[in-house]
C-alpha cells in the first residue's frame, strides 16, 4: 500500500472515529431528553388525574346539594 492510500485510509479512520463520538454524544443527549420528557409525561398525567377526581367530587356535591333543595 503507498503512503497516499494509507494516509487517506487513516484520514477516513480518524474521521469515523470522531463521527462515532458524536454519534454517542447524541445519542446520551437524546436518552437524556427522553428521560426528562418521560417523567414530566408522569407527572402531567398524574395532575390530570387528580384534576379529574377534584372535578367529579365537585360534581357530585353540586348533585347532592341540588337534591337536598
């Protein structure tokens, strides 16, 4: 193999070794961001949750006092 093919062969090597560590960069980014919109998905739905059962006894006191009248 001649110098020129072996120092582009070794150009593209050290290329893909910096694309890989993007790649994982990115990739633990993107885990990360994930994990954050996982846990505030959790958390909104157990908001909605509450913010229903608040609504229904609401309800049902309106109904309970709209009896006793």
């Amino acid at each position: 193999m001649e110098d020129a093919d072996l120092n582009a062969l070794t150009a593209k090597i050290d290329q893909l070794i910096r694309l890989v560590a993007q790649l994982r960069a990115d990739n633990l980014q993107l885990r990360s961001s994930e994990r954050q919109w996982r846990e505030e998905r959790v958390r909104l739905l157990e908001q909605n949750e509450l913010a229903r059962h608040t609504v229904e006894s609401m309800i049902s006191r309106h109904k309970a006092l709209e009896q006793d009248s």
